[in-house]
C-alpha cells in the first residue's frame, strides 16, 4: 500500500465519512454514498429551462416562467439535483461542517453536467462570496468547497480573490423576487480592475430566482467578461 492510500485509510478511521444523504457513515468498499440513498435524490434532468436550467414539465417549452419574463445577464446556468430531494443534505453541508459532502457532490456534477462544463471551456470558476464576517462565523463558504470540488475535476483553475461580497445581505428566503434583488445592490465588487477572463463559471449551492447570479454576472460583465455560466448544487422546483 503506498503512503498516500496508507494517509486516506487513517484518515478514514479517524475521521469517518459520512452519507450525504443519511449522514450515517459510509464504509470505504460503498464509496461516497450508499448505493440505497443515491436513488432517493433527483438530478435536475434533461428536460430543462434553456436559459436556467430549472427543470420543466413541459417538454415543448424551452424557458421557464421566471426567463421568459425576466432579462438575465448570465449566459446560461445549470443545477445538479432538484433542490427538494437534496435540501436535507445541503443545510448539513452549510451548517453543519459536512465539508465531506462535497466529494460526491462534485462527482455528480461530472456524471450529469460535465459534457456541458467542459464545453465552456471556462478561464476559471469562481464561487459567490460570502461577507467576511459571516463566514468567519461558519468557518467557510459552502460555495468555494463545491467550487473546488468541480474545477479539480474539469481542469479549470478556482478563483476565490476576484470578487468580495462588500454588504451583509438579509437572508434570501425571507425576500419575494423584486426584494432579493433590491437586497443584492452593490454587495458585490470585484476587486481586479482589468479582469482578463473570457469565460467564467459562477459556483453557487442554490438557484432560485437567479438574483445572486445575476447581480454577479452584471459585475462581470461591466469589467469585459464575454461568456458567464453558471452551476449550482441545486435547483429550484419544477415549474
């Protein structure tokens, strides 16, 4: 056995991994996940908005309700799971330091979206910040572990010192759509004055009325960035 599969099997008994989906401890023969929880999560599909990939249940639209009515600034986004089957699973990863998590999660990313990622064929991905304060309070941004997880496996190289989250925002789930918005005025600024990607992916754990991601993506787009993708850990319900 050489040292570094000697390190994971220490590491495995000190600290063993857990389900992200159960959160009971998962053996290292049964991989990231047990084979019975893995079937009770749901990938957003294929059958989804062209805009931002929220899924549809109408397989003859191309937009969902919220990008028909709405002018984005993004180019397009993409969600991994259908967010009521994984919510459990992401607050455990947001508050309660199962960091773990995100081996499978970016594993998933790779096996539903990574023809899509790689055709980006992105400068870099960056996360959404958190403020300072509140992060030094968790004790990390749930969106840069995700963010590492997928640019390890697509090759692209993770940028966490381009943009600062400036302003402490009001909790999005206590805010209708317009008020999110209002809420996101500049709480954001990119702290690079020639920013010289091309193409960004965005990282962030949830999509639901693409407010972040929009702020965000107008930020980008005033310092030159052509193209701005973005992926999430989850996505809002089917419309």
């Amino acid at each position: 056995m050489q040292a570094e599969e000697l390190l994971e099997v220490v590491i495995s008994i000190l600290y063993p991994r857990r389900c992200p989906v159960c959160d009971t401890i998962v053996k290292r023969k049964e991989g990231l996940i047990h084979p019975e929880c893995k079937r009770v999560i749901k990938p957003a599909g294929k059958i989804i908005c062209m805009k931002c990939g929220k899924p549809l249940s109408d397989a003859d639209k191309e937009y969902c309700h919220d990008c028909e009515k709405t002018r984005h600034y993004f180019d397009r986004g993409f969600g991994v799971f259908r967010y009521r089957s994984i919510s459990g699973s992401i607050y455990r990863f947001k508050y309660s330091g199962r960091r773990e998590y995100a081996d499978y999660y970016g594993e998933a990313a790779m096996q539903y979206l990574g023809k899509a990622m790689k055709a980006m064929r992105a400068d870099a991905v960056i996360p959404v910040p958190m403020y300072d304060k509140k992060q030094r309070k968790r004790g990390y941004n749930q969106a840069e572990v995700f963010a590492d997880a997928l640019g390890k496996r697509i090759g692209v190289p993770v940028r966490n010192d381009i943009v600062r989250r400036v302003r402490d925002t009001v909790p999005m789930k206590m805010l209708d759509s317009s008020e999110r918005r209002s809420n996101l005025k500049k709480a954001f600024n990119i702290s690079q004055n020639d920013v010289k990607f091309k193409c960004i992916i965005l990282v962030d754990d949830i999509y639901t009325t693409g407010s972040t991601m929009d702020e965000l993506a107008r930020e980008f787009r005033r310092h030159g960035v052509e193209r701005i993708f973005f992926v999430t850990l989850a996505i809002g319900q089917v419309v």
